[in-house]
C-alpha cells in the first residue's frame, strides 16, 4: 500500500498528522505556495546579507553578542559556529518518534516563509525525514526562550553532516548515516543557523504525543471508573443529566454522559436499588466533576498545542511582502509550558482518583468484598501490592506536578531573563502521563476481579465489554500470580486501543 504524503505549509498541520509523521506512518512534502514562500522570503534575506546594514542573526552575533558585527566572508562560518557552540545538550536521547516530531515541526515552521531558510536546506530536512535519518537529540539542555536552542542545534548537527544520527536500526556519525541515505549535508548560509533552532519545536515533539496520549486516556479513565462503580455496586444516579445541567461545566457534562452511555444495559444496578447506602464515596460520586475538570485541562493543552504546531517562532522573523526583517520573542515557550503544565496537573488527577477507587476495591470494610479481593486471603494477599504501586505513581505525579513554567532562570548573561522551562515542563508531563496508564491499568485489572465476583450479574454495557476483553487476556486470579504481568497485559490493551476500540462497540455514541 502506498504511503499517505502530508503537505506541509505552515498553517494547516493537525496533531494527528504530526503523529502519524513521527510514527513513519506517512511521508512529509511542502505544498507549491510554501515553496515559492520560501523563495520570496530567502530573496530579502539575501539581500540584506549582501548589504552593510547591520542585521540581528545574519551578520551580527547572537544573544548577548548582538552588537558584534560580522565580516561578510566570515557569514558561513558564524552559522556553523552557531550550531556547533550550541548543540550543549545531556541526557538520554529523545526517542524516534519525538525526534522525527521534531524534525516535522521544524520544517513545519520554515515552510510558513518566514525564516529566511533556502529551499534547498528545507528539501535535505523532508529528505531526512522520509529517510528515516534521525538525529541523536538530547533530551536536557533547553530552557524553552529563545527557543530550544540546545535540541534543535542537535537536530541541526545532523544537517550539516556532524553529531550522530540513528539510521536502518543503528546510532551512527550524522555523516555517514546521511552518506547511507543517500543525503548531501547542507552548507549553512546566512541566517540558516539561527533559522534551524529558534523556536519551540522541541517542546511540542515531546509534549504533543503526551497529549494525545493523555486524550485518550481521559476516555479511559471513564471506563474505568465505570467498572469499579459497577464492581462495588455504586449508585447511576449522580450522573443524571439534572445534576449537571445546574453547574454545566464543559467537561463534567461531557463526563456524566459519557458514564450515562457507559453504565446503560447495567444488570448490578436494579439489583441494589432498595439497599440502605444513602450516598457512594468522592471517587465514585464525583467522577463528573474530576475527571470533567481533568477533561478540561486537557482540551486547554490541546488547544494551546495545536496553535503552536503552526506557529512562526524564529527571530529574526522573515516578512518578504513588507521588506521587512525585524526581532521579536516568538520564540519564548510560555504559551505551551504553561498548557503541559496543566496537562500534567489534570492527568496527576486523573490519576489521584482511580488510586483511591483501586482503595475502595481491596478495603473489604469498604467494599464489602474478601479483603484485597483475593481467595482464601491470608494465604494469598491478591491485589494488595497493585494499590500500593498505584499510591506510588501517585506520589510521584504529585511531585511532577509542580509547575515548570513559574520556575524561570535567567541565561545568556541577562539577555534572556525570563524563561518558560517548556521541555522540562514536557518531560515531566510525558512522564505523568506515562504513570497515569499504569495506575488505570491497575485499576481495570483489580475492577475485573470485583465484577467477577459479581456473578452471573452483568455490569453496564461499556464496562462489561471492557471485562470481557481484559479476561481474553488475563484470567480470574484464583491464586497469587505475577501481577506485573497483568498490569502490563492490561496496559497493551490501552497502548493499541483495542480496549477503547471494544467499549466503543458495545456502547456506540449517539
């Protein structure tokens, strides 16, 4: 089957998009108008550059060197410099798929027209891409203003031809990896440097897949929660419409239907409707309004994100219909460090309250069920553990959930003296939300156990179907077992959809 090809220009990328690039899914070109915008745009930028007239980032100095004028032959030289000097960064590399992200949005952002790049230099950046030629990005080094200075310069090394490269499954010198490619380096011309690392691509490549991965999971969670109410025999009847439709909160009216759709079909509920709880605990009672508020986080990240994919971050910026080169702060990383902040918050919460639910479950003096939900307990200790990792994970994204983004250190000799620490603010959202899968897999694992022993009563339509397919894979635990095991099965049916994939089947949206 031929490979999709997305057109970059600029202003259209979707997220989705940029997850199927970064996944090798679909092969990546410019549309004929960027093309010719980067023509426009390259013709002034030439101009200047052959002019006396000083000009921030093609024939000065950068940063706090701004005033340094720089000798006309020595132009090739100060990009190169630039990418070399700047290429500081530490740390375990991004993985490839952040990494081909990051090359996507960078070329996504030169296409706009307005950095001055040469078409040529864009061409070998596509090239490396449909290649599969992936520079060695360091993870730590940027603090998000001025851009990610230190990623992108890495990212650059591998355009020039220096620093090293993944290619056909192995990490390689950048030179050879594009010699195998088939790919010639570039040779920086005025203002390709500053071109290829101002800006805050590097924060989106990391923080864009969280992203996406923290949307689906806030669907998860819902079946979750769904299944523990099911399990622990909780009352329908905090979701209906009349309690939300008085405090209509975009995402709690969201979250209450979706547990509407969910829970329909339930069996478990008309068999305790006349039992004598008055009331169910936070966790069950207050899922609208948790993880409705979470569902809110979230859409603001994305909002913020999905805006920035498209956005012109370089400086200089390039305005070829104005004649016009001009400095600005593009590039300063506060919009989305402060979006992943809130993504990393609102999933730490997400979090928060399936661990207490994953309580609920294995408390016998709260659930009513043998204690930790395990046969003959004493001898067997069932699901003891899995909470306490869910309380573990929980502490931890507690501590990751202290914002970045009010955390600014000055740099470049006072030049740069408020900073977004936008990576920093992306790592740890990327790792919040890699926690946040395990804790609701742990909580779907443990749920399955209590709805077994809610038989032969059948749970709700969407958490029986998610019931059904965990124990396709993992069977009733009779006896103490390796539960990692489970947890990770569990986990695979969330990482390839499958377990969305069949709740949606059983319990279709309107």
């Amino acid at each position: 089957m031929q490979q999709q090809t997305i057109l970059l220009d600029g202003d259209t990328l979707e997220l989705v998009e940029l997850e199927a690039i970064a996944r090798g899914n679909a092969s990546v070109d410019l549309t004929p108008a960027a093309w010719e915008k980067l023509r426009k745009a390259r013709a002034l930028v030439d101009v200047i550059a052959s002019g006396d007239k000083p000009a921030y980032g093609i024939n000065t100095g950068f940063g706090t060197l701004a005033e340094v004028r720089i000798a006309k032959g020595d132009l090739k030289q100060l990009q190169r410099n630039l990418i070399l000097s700047h290429a500081a960064g530490v740390g375990e590399p991004l993985p490839k798929t952040e990494a081909r992200a990051l090359m996507t949005l960078r070329a996504n952002v030169l296409a706009k027209g307005h950095s001055g790049v040469r078409p040529e230099t864009v061409r070998t950046l596509l090239e490396m891409i449909n290649r599969d030629v992936v520079p060695v990005v360091p993870s730590r080094g940027s603090v998000g203003a001025s851009g990610d200075l230190a990623p992108l310069a890495h990212l650059a090394l591998t355009v020039i031809g220096e620093g090293q490269a993944f290619f056909d499954g192995a990490r390689m010198p950048s030179a050879e990896a594009l010699r195998r490619a088939g790919i010639e380096p570039v040779v920086l011309e005025a203002k390709e440097g500053l071109a290829l690392i101002n800006g805050t691509q590097a924060i989106g490549a990391v923080g864009v897949p969280a992203l996406l991965r923290g949307q689906r999971l806030t669907e998860i969670a819902d079946v979750a929660g769904a299944l523990t109410l099911e399990g622990l025999m909780g009352s329908h009847k905090p979701f209906i419409p009349q309690i939300h439709a008085v405090r209509p909160q975009h995402g709690q009216v969201a979250c209450a239907a979706n547990l509407r759709r969910l829970l329909a079909g339930s069996e478990i509920a008309p068999s305790h409707a006349s039992c004598a709880k008055v009331q169910d605990p936070y966790s069950l009672r207050c899922m609208p309004q948790v993880h409705g508020a979470a569902r809110d986080g979230v859409r603001f990240a994305g909002e913020a994100l999905s805006i920035e994919v498209n956005c012109a971050t370089d400086n200089p910026l390039v305005f070829a219909d104005e004649e016009l080169i001009v400095s600005g702060g593009n590039f300063h990383g506060q919009p989305v460090s402060q979006a992943l902040d809130m993504l990393a918050i609102a999933m730490t919460q997400l979090a928060a309250i399936s661990e207490r639910r994953v309580e609920q479950l294995v408390n016998p003096s709260l659930s009513g069920l043998p204690p930790f939900l395990a046969e003959n307990s004493g001898l067997n200790s069932g699901f003891m553990i899995a909470q306490v990792t869910a309380a573990a994970l929980v502490a931890e994204c507690r501590i990751l959930s202290h914002p970045a983004c009010v955390d600014s250190i000055p740099s470049s000799a006072g030049r740069e003296d408020h900073v977004s620490m936008g990576m920093t603010a992306a790592l740890k959202a990327r790792q919040v939300v890699e926690h946040v899968r395990s804790v609701l897999a742990i909580e779907l694992l443990v749920a399955a156990q209590a709805l077994d022993m809610r038989r032969p009563l059948k749970a709700g339509r969407g958490p029986q179907a998610a019931f059904e397919l965990i124990r396709s894979e993992v069977p009733y635990m009779k006896d103490d077992r390796e539960l990692h095991l489970d947890i990770e099965a569990v986990g695979r049916m969330l990482d390839d959809g499958r377990l969305l994939a069949a709740v949606e089947a059983a319990a279709p949206r309107a």
